[in-house]
C-alpha cells in the first residue's frame, strides 16, 4: 500500500502540518525538519562540496560563462564567520579567483564576488 504525504506550505517559523493518508508515525515532522532547507541555518558542508564540484565538472567542457567565471577550477574551500561553506575557484582564462557557495533555499551557486587569495 503506498503512503501520501501532502505538505501545508507555511513560511512561519513553526514546523508545516502534515497529513497522512495511512497514519504515518509522528516520526515523520522531525524528519522533515531535517530535510527541508533552513533559511538561517548554512547547508552542510558535504551538500556545498557534492554540489559545486559536480557542477563545475559538468560545466568544465562548456564553453560558456558560469557565474562570470569561464571554465571555472576549485582552488580551496573555507567556512565563513557564520558558518556558510565556500569554495575558491579560479578562472582558468584570466586567474581571477572568485569566492562562491550555494543559496540556502534554492541550492544554485552564488557568487561572493572577486577575492584576493
């Protein structure tokens, strides 16, 4: 028998109703907790690396810009003050590095902009 969640979106602060239609256990709000994206709370350090990497190589035989930065290459990552996770990353046409990371709620790379490193 399969199970069906529905989800009342809510942008307060409290935990979304959720409605089963086969009684699933209480378990369930904790876990999406867990789960769904935290706009206060920085993405894990594992999500940022998987994703950046995966998208650059991915774009690495591309030969469009990515966030400005054409044919972009990790050089080092690094944690803000607030506990973002960063990564450094050069452009292999000009050596300007740029410092990125990923947005909290869409999960697509940002730019923080050039940096001296």
């Amino acid at each position: 028998m399969r199970k069906y969640i529905t989800i009342d979106h809510d942008t307060s602060d409290t935990m979304p109703a959720v409605h089963t239609s086969t009684g699933l256990p209480s378990l369930m709000p904790n876990i999406l907790q867990r789960l769904l994206p935290n706009p206060r709370r920085p993405l894990s350090a594992e999500t940022v690396h998987r994703i950046l990497t995966r998208l650059i190589n991915n774009h690495h035989h591309s030969y469009e810009r990515l966030l400005d930065v054409y044919k972009p290459k990790i050089i080092m990552w690094g944690t803000l003050e607030d506990g973002t996770t960063v990564a450094i990353l050069e452009d292999s046409g000009t050596g300007i590095r740029h410092m990125w990371s990923l947005d909290r709620m869409t999960f697509r790379p940002v730019s923080y902009g050039k940096v001296d490193a």
